[in-house]
C-alpha cells in the first residue's frame, strides 16, 4: 500500500476515535436518553460543555477536511503521481489531524489554526501534484 493510502486509512481510524471520544464525552455529560434520541432540542453543542462542544466542532472539521484529502489521495493513487512530496503531504495531513484535536479542544490560538493550515497545505499540494 502506497504512504498516501496508508495515511488515508490512518486518517479514517482517527475520525473513528474521534467519533468515540465526543460520543463518551457526550453520554457522560447528556446520558444516552438524550443522545439517543432525534435531538429535537438543538445541536448537541448547545447542550454539552465547552470541551465536548469543541470536540463536536473539531469532529465535523475532520469530516470536512477529510474528504478533500481523499480525492487528493484518489487522484495521486490513480494518476500514478505519488512520491516523496506527496508521501510527505500525505503524513503531514494526518500529523496535523492528530495535533488539532487537542488544540482544538483546549483551545490554543493561534496554533489551532496554525495546525490546520499545516494539513490544509498540505493536501493543496497533494492535488497540484497530480497537475503537475
């Protein structure tokens, strides 16, 4: 399996603790009778605390930011362009995944954006790569 793959599925695993953490996080705050049901009195950031909310914020970037980076990996994987620089996007991308989810959480300006820009780069020249 080629680094940008292997990133991929990486990236894809740390959505999924990522998934688990807010769900814990959110059940011990709310109880599952809340977080079960259709959520008809908001968004669960308006009902947790402020750390769970950031959690929930920085999970939905993830989903954000993920799918861009798997059309990044799609194509350099299907265009038969990967490389060293994009093997290197490729685990900078989930470095930075790894990295934003605590400074997201506890909130450390700028770094928090300093840290996603980082990947978001990072998956900018993934795709210029395969143009190129």
């Amino acid at each position: 399996m080629s680094p940008e793959l292997t990133a991929l599925v990486l990236a894809a695993l740390l959505q999924c603790v990522h998934l688990a953490l807010l769900a814990i996080a959110a059940n011990l705050e709310l109880g599952p009778r809340q977080t079960l049901g259709p959520r008809d009195d908001g968004p669960l950031g308006d009902r947790v605390s402020r750390g769970t909310a950031r959690l929930a914020r920085a999970l939905q970037n993830h989903f954000e930011g993920l799918i861009l980076f798997a059309i990044a990996v799609a194509a350099v994987t299907l265009a038969g362009k990967s490389g060293t620089l994009t093997a290197a996007c490729a685990w900078i991308y989930l470095a930075a995944r790894i990295l934003y989810v605590p400074a997201y959480y506890f909130g450390l300006v700028p770094w928090r954006s300093c840290i996603w820009s980082a990947g978001w780069f990072a998956t900018v020249v993934m795709l210029l790569a395969v143009l190129l």
